[in-house]
C-alpha cells in the first residue's frame, strides 16, 4: 500500500499548496538505505523535475568510498561520473514532521539519460522482482516487523553503547521482554513517533519491548512490498530523528551492544492471485498448497546465497551466533521461533511465513527484493523443502554464512539471484560490499589490543 494512494503529480502539487510546503526534500535511497538527494525550494519543484545527481552516489560503502578500481565495478557503473535523471514518485510525498518550516519529502527513482531505469538502484531492483510475480498473476503481500536498539547518546565510537535513561531517570539492567512498564518509560519519545507516523501515513501497528536493554519492536501492516519497503525506509530516518530530539539515540545496526540480542526485519509474506485475490498458499480446502511448499524450498535453497544482501555489514554477522535469539540455520517449522522460516498458525487466507534471517541492518528494498525472488524461485522450480523441524533449531549445525566475506563468495557465484535481481545490480554491490570488507580488515578492535598485544 502506497503512503498516497493513486497520486498523480497534480494532486501532489495541490496537496503541497494546501499545506503551504516551502521546501521539498527529493530523497533516493542508496545501497545502504542512507537518504542521498537534493533539498529544493517549493518554486523549483515543477513537473518537469528534471533534477540530476551522479550515478555514482548508488555504488558507494557505508563510508563514502568507491570501488572505482574493481573490473565488475567499472563494468555497471560509468567511469566519466555522468548524471542520472530523478523522478518523483507522487504515491511517496509526505510531511517531514520535525522540521521547522513546513516541508516536504518524497521519493524518486532513478532514470538513465535514455529514459530506462537505472536498474542497479535499490527500488529499481525491487520493481524487477516484483514484475516477475506480476508476469506469473501474483501479487506478494508482506508485513515487516523491524527491532531497533535506544542508545544513551554516545559520540566517542571506541566506547560501548548503553541504554538510556527512561522517565524514571534510570537505565535499565535487566530483560524487559514484553514489558508495558519498560516502554512506558519512553512515553514522550514513543507519542512523537506515532504522531509523526500518523502524518506520514506510515500504518505502524504494535509496538513491543523485545528481549535486549532498550530494544523494542514495531511493526508494519501487511500490504503491497515497495509501499512498505517505502514506509520501513521513511520510518527508520523518522525514528532516528525522534530519539535525538529525546536526547538519544536509535539504532538498527544488527548487533550493537554485546551481551545482547541482535536487531532483524522480520518478514511475513504471503502471495495472492492477482485476479481473485485468494492465497495461493491455501487450496480451496483450506491445506497448504504445493506452492507454499516450494516456496518455503526456495528460501532454503537460496537465503543462504543472499546473505550478503539481507545481512550486509561484518556487524550483522554477530548477530548469527547460537542461542541469541536469532537463527542460524535454514530451517522451517510451525509458531516456531528458533528457526530461519516460521509459519505463524494462521488461516487459510492468511497462511503466510516469516523470514526470520534479515537483519534490522538491511536495506528494506533490498531485502524485500531478495527474500520475494527466493520464494519465487522455489516455486517456479518446484523446490521441495527440508522436513519440518519440531523441536529448538538452535541446537543443530550452523547453515549460515559466519562472514560477509563468506557471504559475497556465495552471491557471486549463485547465477539464478544474479538473474533474478541483475547483473549489473549483483556486480555494483559485490564491488561495494568487498571494499567495505577491506576497509574494516584495517581497522584494529579493542578485543586485539586487549588480548594479543602482551600475550603473543
């Protein structure tokens, strides 16, 4: 479901006059889901838009750096550093809540100079996958669920983060899994999230506190992936910009306090037939079909493939370690939470599964895209999955990559995702991704001064 619904660029121009818009922010989101893009004064944001921003902005690491020296890098990405052409996307304009002066924000999407999509560029890669289902007369409906850590603010990067201070002045100590009390503690951080979710039309549901010190849980409703990959993206910056004006902070690193449990992106998904709209993962009896069978094949087939996309940092994989409360492994069960793909007990017009593997750390286009090709892969190759497992998934063998050098090797040499989610897209993130790799094996961590310096 798109934040407006059926907007054209008129009813966007009508609703910022009414709103009396003097600024517009033109957002994309990069590789990494960061918010690149142009500020405009309200009398420069036409039809014709015509804004322009270097292509190279889409293939840059999490530090700003550039793998302009990798050959498949080069291959995707021009070496003249040329534009690319951004067009708003009417159905993305919203309200930017903590702002001063009234102003507005909206997404666009990338276009080359001959008008193709630039399809390296994270909504392009999802719209891909999604025509895909939509060639086959699916439609994928899906619900994240997004964990996030509040942090006592922390400018020092070589110290530990800890968590904040509540209403009641102190911080907690102990696990508060589920608690009404501990998140209460946030009352005035929390009523400025919902209402500038509210105006942003963002549909969060439920908030909860999960396992860790200062982690909690919202989740979105169900409905059309780049609507909620849109909103998932509009929420983490909002988020973000709450926690500062409460004096903390907010993070969706996967793994940022050790001690405690990892942050993912649960997400539910189901597919509909896209003309009567049933569940192709029921039959009319009720039962499971043969597709939610392979589609749950394909997840375990190629999940472990994607890692690098859905698990993107060398942080997310210390989130994937034994009894964490996060999976490590590729297998499925039913109201089991201890496996990477559980079926929630449902109906037949709701049955559904969870990917329980992503983390809070990907880019929710990104993820989206990877986790839906998957699945179709399972059941276009008609992928029977593992026996369903019964007891703790914990305690079997590791089925995951333990590295995203690991990680990479698997998605460079897995053909059916690169033809799934493109070749230039695969090429331009490896690139990235391998830098970024390189860049953090320079970098000595405190745990190697602490125990090698005096001891080897």
């Amino acid at each position: 479901m798109a934040i407006r619904e059926n907007f054209t660029y008129t009813d966007m121009d009508l609703w910022l006059n009414e709103k009396r818009v003097t600024e517009i922010e033109c957002l994309i989101p990069d590789l990494t889901g960061v918010a690149r893009g142009k500020i405009l004064p309200r009398t420069k944001f036409t039809e014709d838009r015509g804004m322009r921003i270097p292509e190279i902005i889409l293939g840059m690491t999490v530090t700003g750096n550039s793998p302009v020296d990798n050959e498949r890098y080069d291959h995707a990405i021009s070496t003249t550093d040329r534009d690319m052409i951004l067009k708003a996307d009417p159905t993305t304009i919203t309200m930017v809540p903590w702002a001063a002066d009234p102003t507005g924000q909206v997404i666009n999407d990338c276009y080359f100079a001959n008008g193709e999509l630039v399809d390296f560029a994270p909504r392009s890669v999802l719209r891909r996958v999604l025509k895909m289902y939509r060639d086959k007369g699916w439609e994928p409906r899906v619900a994240p669920e997004l964990e996030f850590y509040l942090t006592a603010r922390n400018t020092d990067p070589d110290l530990p983060l800890r968590a904040p201070a509540g209403r009641s002045g102190r911080a907690e100590t102990s696990r508060q899994v589920y608690s009404i009390d501990a998140v209460n503690e946030f009352d005035p951080l929390f009523e400025d999230i919902y209402d500038y979710c509210e105006l942003m039309n963002l549909d969060v549901d439920t908030l909860i506190h999960e396992i860790g010190a200062g982690q909690m849980e919202i989740n979105f409703l169900h409905g059309e992936p780049l609507g909620l990959a849109d909103k998932v993206f509009y929420f983490k910056r909002t988020l973000r910009e709450a926690a500062l004006k409460h004096d903390m902070y907010a993070t969706f690193m996967a793994k940022p306090m050790a001690g405690e449990p990892g942050s993912a992106m649960h997400v539910h998904q189901s597919v509909v037939d896209g003309r009567t709209g049933e569940n192709i993962f029921s039959n009319p009896d009720g039962t499971a079909s043969d597709l939610f069978r392979y589609y749950i094949g394909g997840l375990q087939r190629y999940m472990p493939s994607a890692m690098a996309i859905v698990a993107p940092y060398v942080n997310s994989y210390r989130r994937i370690v034994r009894h964490t409360a996060a999976p490590i492994n590729i297998q499925w069960g039913e109201d089991n939470r201890t496996v990477g793909f559980r079926v929630p007990v449902s109906g037949a017009s709701d049955r559904r599964v969870e990917n329980r593997i992503i983390g809070a750390d990907a880019n929710p286009y990104l993820a989206l895209a990877t986790t839906l090709a998957c699945g179709y892969l399972g059941m276009l190759e008609q992928i029977e999955p593992l026996p369903m497992v019964k007891t703790s998934a914990y305690d079997l063998e590791v089925e995951l990559p333990q590295g995203l050098s690991e990680a990479l090797h698997l998605l460079r040499r897995e053909e059916k995702l690169r033809e799934m989610l493109g070749e230039r897209f695969i090429d331009v993130y490896s690139a990235v991704k391998e830098l970024e790799h390189q860049e953090f094996m320079t970098v000595i961590s405190p745990w190697e001064r602490e125990h090698l310096l005096l001891h080897v």
